[in-house]
C-alpha cells in the first residue's frame, strides 16, 4: 500500500503541482512565531519550559 501511495502522490505532483510549499510555509510560521514571541513560545503546552 505505502508504494501505491509514494506512486500516486508521485503522479499527482507532476499533473498538478502544490502551489505552496508546505516546509517552506512551516518555517515561515515558525519564524513569525519566535519574532511574536521575542523567540519564546509560552501558549503551546509543548513549547513551554520544564519547570522543576
């Protein structure tokens, strides 16, 4: 099944590109985030620091 599916995801590439870059917009996110932020996050529970 994993192999029909790299395949058909292969396909669908070439006929009809993605018009966003997903990593790219991932990172564009994170960076908006930490300039928000003064580069930390407290609002996520996983970005939050571990308190002892």
């Amino acid at each position: 099944m994993d192999t029909l599916h790299r395949e058909l995801e292969g396909l669908i590439g070439e006929l009809a590109p993605s018009f966003i870059d997903l990593e790219q917009l991932e990172r564009l996110v994170t960076e908006d985030d930490l300039l928000a932020f003064d580069g930390e996050c407290t609002i996520h529970d996983g970005c939050r620091p571990i308190q002892f």
